[in-house]
C-alpha cells in the first residue's frame, strides 16, 4: 500500500540513473544560469530602470515560453513514451504547433505593451526579448526526445554551447555600451543555438521519409492540438498567476518597482526553477509517466521518497533566504535596493510551496488527472488577480509579495492534498525525521540567538537538517531527489 513503505532502509536496485542524468542538465542549467544571474546583476548595479524593463520584457515573454514549454512537452513525452512512437512524425506535429504558438504569442505580447501604452524603447525591448525566449519551446521539443531516450547528455551539452554564445552577446553588447534593445538579443542568440543544436541530435538517423503536411498530417495535427488544450489552457493559467503581479506593480510603481520585487524574485525563483524544471520536469516526470503504466508500486515508492526529500531540502533553503536576505541583497545587488530585503522574507516561503506542489502536479499529469489540475490552476488565477487588484495599489512591493505568497499556497494545498489521498505523499515515517529535524534546528538557533555571532547561530540551525539528508543520501543511494511549473 502507498502509505506502509519506510522511509529508510536498504538500497534499492532500481535507481533509474536520476542522479546522473540530473547532474549532467545541472550542469548545463548552472552554466546559463550563472551567466544570466551574473549579466542582470551587472545591469542592475548599471541602471535599476533598464533592470526593471529587461524584468517586465521577460515576464511578457515567459508566457510564450510557459504555453510552449509546460503546455506542450508535457503531453509530447506521453505521445514519446509509447512503445511504437514514430518520432520524427511526433516531432514534426508539435514544432508545427508551437511555430504557431510562437507567432500568435509574440503578436499578442507586443500587442499588450502597446495596449499598456509602454514606451517605444520598452515596447522594442519587449519584442527582441519575446522573440528569443519564444524560441525556446522550439528546441525544447528536440531535448524532450533527448530526456525520453535518457540521452541528457546531449542536449546538456547543446545547451551549455548555446548558453556561452548568447551572453557572449549580452556581455559583449553590455561593454560596448549598446542600448538595451541590442543587449536583448542575446536571447535569440542563444535559443537560435539551441534550436538547431537540439534539431541536430535528435534527428541525426531518424528516418524522416514521408513527412510531409498534407492533409492527413494536419489533421493529426490538429488533433494534438486538441489534445493538449488543456495543458495549454493550464499553462496559461499558471504563467499569469505566477506574473500578473509585475504588471499590477508596474502600474503603481514604475519600473523601478518593478527592478525592486525582481532583484529578490531572481533569487527565490532561481532555487524553484533548478529543481522544478531540471529534476521533477526533464528527470522524474518522464520516470512517473512511464512507471504509473508500467509499475504501481515503484511509482508509489518514487513519489514517497521524492516528497521526503523535497520537504527536507527546501525548509534550510527558505530559512536561510529569510535570515540572510540583508547580506544577500545587499552583497548581490547594492544599497539601491534596500526595499527587496524585507520582500525576500515574504518571498522565501514560496519556494516550499513550489517544491510540493510541482511534485503533486507531476504526480496528477502522470495519473492523466490534468482536468483536475487545470481546475486548481484557474481557481489560483481567480485568487492571485483578486488579490493583486486589491493590494497592490495601495501597498505595491508587499501587496505583490503577499498575493504571489498566498496563491502558491493555496494551490500548493490543493495539488498536495490530492496527492496525499490518492499517492498517500507523506506518512508518519517519512515526516517524522524532517519535524524532528526542523525542531532541534529551530531550538538550537533561537538558543544561540542571543549567545553566539548570527552565523553560528543560523549554522547550528540547518546543522540538524544537513544530517538528516546525508543520512537518507546514506541510505538509499538516490540523491536525485534531494534536488516542482512553480
């Protein structure tokens, strides 16, 4: 039964190869990542109005990526997964619908800043940042061949060569002195690289006699389409609760606003991304499709351990953002953003909430209960727009924060509590080790507090916590899981 299974004991067999196939797209995410975190502070400390339009431009452009991305690939690994898939036919289906995507997105972005009555400079940049993330669902459909092969390898190695093309630009334009516009095409750079990277690799040797768009190919097409409406519908849902906010800020404050809740939403979203899109995304979900057709109680088994390491990891991670939020702002990007400080101890708790939930709604996509999570999604968006047009006018930075906060939350709660019933999540045996971790943890700094310097303090805190992770890495030989679209 789902909920009898230990949370310790011998090692199994069966570890599906998750830490390697994980560290090796870690590392490729690590080297965009640093380069991108390491580009937009350097602006930030430049200029906070450019860092604010480069924020609004990607949050804009994130809802292409989004629709393409989560909306798509996740059915596109299903239609993959088969036991017969033809996969340059499956391939060809859905870049087709996401060139349309991609199109329609950009067109309805720019149409937004225009209709917002931006600028003319942010209405460019807006475009030239749209283009090049729009771009990535296109080459994501190739890596998610790569991932349903366990070929990891491949596109981590795309990926990193595209990545040091592309802010080669950034950093290059950035020197010179270029406007924002030109800087903003780094994205295209860099995805363009990614595109005919992943194209490249995962149809060198696929048969692609017969492919053609005739009328029986647009008809499967259209009805992939239809198949995926409600991932697209959900993924829409999902990427404006997640940035509706920017936009309600962006009226009642500016883009400097803007600049001050994203200085401290890089960081808190940076630590979700890594293990939402990397591990439970390209690693874990494929795994849980498969084995949800293939093999119940290794799902089941999968599902408990993930969830035990999750809530392990991301409880240090949220107490260490909040305690040390004034040296990290502070450090990262300057005294000109004194106002993130306090927004990142409202902010860190997202991070859990983002961590179960993207679990849980694996675990439902996996179990086809998409109709049930699309449901969650629209009543988050209902609660986010709600909250963000009663807050933020008055209040803009903590309105913003408290009304991202309150709506992860609550869908979190939502996705976890289904999965808890159906999956049985979390048992006492699992949850157990991480109370009794946090507990000794919260009691050793609140100790300390007023004995011994901040640092030891906060140290004997994730001590506890630290231990009991290297123990379950001890015993089960699957740190994968250690480290959910959030």
């Amino acid at each position: 039964m789902p909920g009898n299974a230990p949370s310790t004991g011998a090692p199994r067999p069966h570890d599906h190869g998750i830490i390697g196939k994980f560290l090796k797209l870690a590392g490729a995410q690590w080297v965009r990542d640093g380069l991108h975190t390491l580009f937009m502070i350097v602006l930030a400390r430049k200029s906070v109005g450019d860092y604010g339009g480069f924020m609004l431009a990607f949050g804009l452009g994130q809802f292409i990526l989004f629709l393409g991305e989560f909306g798509l690939n996740q059915p596109l690994v299903t239609s993959l997964s088969r036991r017969y898939a033809r996969t340059g036919e499956i391939l060809a289906q859905y870049t087709v619908i996401k060139a349309v995507l991609f199109v329609a997105g950009v067109a309805a972005v720019v149409g937004v800043a225009l209709q917002q009555g931006y600028d003319p400079g942010l209405v460019w940049l807006v475009l030239v940042i749209s283009l090049g993330v729009g771009l990535e669902p296109l080459s994501g459909t190739f890596f998610v061949a790569c991932r349903v092969r366990g070929r990891q390898d491949q596109e981590a190695l795309v990926r990193s060569v595209s990545a040091l093309a592309g802010y080669g630009w950034a950093f290059g334009s950035l020197l010179l002195g270029a406007g924002p516009v030109c800087m903003g095409l780094f994205k295209v750079v860099e995805n363009a690289g990614n595109l005919a990277g992943g194209a490249y690799v995962t149809l060198r040797g696929e048969n692609l006699a017969g492919l053609n768009l005739g009328r029986k190919a647009l008809s499967r097409i259209w009805g992939t389409t239809k198949n995926g409406l409600e991932f697209l519908i959900m993924a829409l849902a999902a990427i404006t609760y997640n940035k509706s906010n920017l936009f309600f800020l962006q009226n009642a404050g500016g883009q400097e606003a803007v600049a001050r809740y994203s200085a401290t939403w890089e960081l808190v979203d940076g630590v979700s991304v890594l293990v939402c899109s990397l591990l439970l995304s390209n690693v874990l979900y494929p795994l849980f499709a498969r084995l949800w057709k293939t093999g119940r109680e290794e799902f089941h088994r999968l599902a408990r351990v993930s969830a035990q390491w999750l809530l392990a990891l991301a409880l240090p991670v949220v107490f260490v953002l909040a305690v040390e939020s004034d040296r990290l702002i502070g450090l990262i990007y300057g005294p000109a953003y004194a106002d993130a400080v306090w927004v990142q101890k409202y902010l860190a708790p997202t991070v859990l909430c983002a961590f179960l939930h993207n679990l849980a709604a694996y675990l439902m996509l996996s179990q086809g209960r998409q109709r049930l999570l699309l449901v969650i999604y629209l009543a988050g968006l209902v609660l986010n727009l709600g909250l963000c047009a009663a807050l933020i006018p008055a209040h803009a930075l903590a309105g913003a924060a408290v009304a991202i906060l309150a709506t992860k939350a609550a869908v979190a709660v939502a996705t976890v509590g289904y999965c808890q019933k159906t999956v049985g999540l979390f048992t006492r045996a699992t949850l157990a080790p991480v109370l009794a971790a946090s507990g000794l943890g919260a009691a050793l700094y609140l100790g300390l507090g007023r004995l011994a310097p901040r640092e030891i303090a906060e140290l004997a805190a994730i001590a506890p916590m630290a231990a009991l992770l290297f123990r379950l890495w001890r015993a089960r030989r699957l740190s994968a899981p250690a480290g959910p679209p959030s």
